[in-house]
C-alpha cells in the first residue's frame, strides 16, 4: 500500500491523519500515514528523503505549499494556476508530481454538501495569497457571475486579477472600500488573519439577502469571520471543516483509485468541531 504522510508546520494537530484512516476504513485497507513536521529550511530534504525511502504520497500544508509546488518534476493544471501544490504524488519512474485540490474540494463542499448553486452569485474574496490564489479559479469554474478580489495589500490583489486574466468577471478593488461595494452572493475569507489572532473587522453592509459567508479555515482560527457573518444576518454560513475532508478524498483517490464517502467523516469532525 506504501507510505503516506502529510507535511507542515506545526502539524501536530493536523486532522489528515485522521481522515485518511477514516477513508481507508471504508476500504477495508491498511493505510500508513503519519505526520512529518518539517521547518521551512528543511523541508525540501524531508520529502526527498520520504519519497526516497519508499512514500507514494505526501499531503503538505502550510507552510509548504509553495515550496511543494516549486520541487515537483510535474505539475498538474490545477498546481499551475494556483502556484502552489498541497499534493504530492511519486511517479512509478520515481519523478514526483504536484496537484492542487483546494478549490475543487471547496467548491465540491458548496456545491454537493451544501448544496449551493454557484452559478450567477457575485463573489467577494477577501485575501490574495496563497489560500485565495488556490481557490479563485475554481469558484471561477463553478459558474460564479462576478469575482471580486480584496486584499489589504492592493498590490497582491491586483497581480492575482492579472494572473486570472479576466478582467470582465475578475476584478480588484480597494480594502478601504469596502463599505461601498454594495453586497455580495458569496464572500470567501481566504486571508491568514483568523489564523494569526487578529479580527478583520469587516462592515457588516456587503452581505447581501442570500449571502452565503465561508470560511476557508475552521476551529477557532475561523470563529472571527463567522462570527461577524452571523451577526451581518448572512444566509449560509461555512467553515472549512467539509472543504479539508473533500480535499483529502481528492489526494485519497489520486493515490488508492477509489471513490472515499466524505459524508460519515465530515460528521464525526463535525461533532468534534461544533
Ligand atoms: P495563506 O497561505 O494562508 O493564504 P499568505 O499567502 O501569507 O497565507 O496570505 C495571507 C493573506 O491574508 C494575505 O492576503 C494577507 O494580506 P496581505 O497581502 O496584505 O499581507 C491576508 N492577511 C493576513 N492578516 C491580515 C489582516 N490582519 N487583515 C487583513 N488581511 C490579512
């Protein structure tokens, strides 16, 4: 079955583990996964060294995803557009290939588990680094009318939009603006600030009536954002626990060929997480 593992930093908490001992359950298989903690300086050495003793795959999180992308010898269209990879799969002839499943599993948690049509919502996304650049052209794929991309810093919103490429649906605007954009379908809070400690003190005028809020993490790093999404009254409101098991069923299939049920595992995080 070979080895598995995922990278980060910190990584003790990761909940992949977990997950992809759920999937292989439904399987009946034996799987070997474990958690690699890697600092940054080391981690290009830590997954040679995986891959050389025998890894087939490698699931990698921050702060990797970048670093991931850049040592792999093929790269899937997804990885290319997002410039970063949170898979890692070796080749039979040993190469290894990157892939990128963070906008499919969002947009498969939308979409299938919450059942959301995506298809002519305005989308706000607030942040244009590396979480935002994974999954902005997915919620372009998944039908989206308009994207909107907001970042504190101008200068990355701006080169994310330049990247898309199209600028009648991809557009930026200012984050001091944010009070006069009118509302939105959809907002993504793709920004690290839930993850640092920091409130983003957003207004509460862009959630439009059937407003859906997400929120690309989930625990307590993702309670700022829904808090004041509940608070703005918006219709929907969504962590990131569902998108993190979709992703994982993507690396999951990827590397074993079947098909997991993320339904039973996202309930049992879910009663873990509230
Ligand atoms: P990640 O991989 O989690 O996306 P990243 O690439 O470092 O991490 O991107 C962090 C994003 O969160 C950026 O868009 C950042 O804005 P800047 O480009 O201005 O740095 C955003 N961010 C982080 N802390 C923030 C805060 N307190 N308020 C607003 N945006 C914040």
């Amino acid at each position: 079955a070979g080895k598995y593992a995922v990278f980060g930093h910190p990584i003790a908490h990761s909940l992949s583990p977990q997950i992809h001992q759920a999937f292989a359950k439904q399987f009946g298989l034996e799987v070997d996964y474990r958690t690699i903690d890697a600092a940054p300086e080391a981690f290009e050495a830590a997954v040679r060294a995986f891959f050389a003793d025998g890894g087939h795959g490698a699931n990698v999180t921050l702060p990797h995803k970048t670093a991931a992308f850049a040592l792999a010898d093929e790269r899937s269209e997804a990885a290319q557009r997002a410039g970063s990879a949170n898979v890692l799969t070796r080749l039979p002839d040993g190469r290894i290939a990157a892939h990128n499943t963070d906008g499919d599993g969002m947009v498969r948690d939308l979409t299938d588990r919450h059942q959301l049509d995506l298809r002519g919502h305005d989308a706000l996304l607030l942040g244009a680094g590396g979480a935002a650049h994974g999954v902005a052209w997915s919620l372009l794929d998944a039908g989206v009318n308009t994207l909107t991309i907001v970042n504190r810093t101008p200068e990355a919103a701006d080169a994310l939009a330049d990247a898309i490429g199209d600028p009648a649906r991809a557009h930026t605007r200012y984050w001091e603006d944010l009070d006069d954009l009118g509302s939105f379908d959809l907002i993504v809070n793709a920004t690290s600030a839930g993850v640092l400690g920091k409130s983003l003190n957003l207004p509460f005028g862009f959630v439009g009536v059937r407003a859906t809020c997400y929120d690309l993490s989930y625990g307590k790093s993702a309670a700022d954002f829904l808090g004041w999404a509940r608070a703005a009254n918006a219709r929907y409101v969504v962590d990131g626990l569902g998108m993190l098991v979709e992703t994982a069923a993507d690396a999951f299939e990827l590397w074993h060929g079947k098909r997991p049920d993320t339904e039973p595992v996202y309930q049992t995080l879910r009663r873990q997480y509230g």
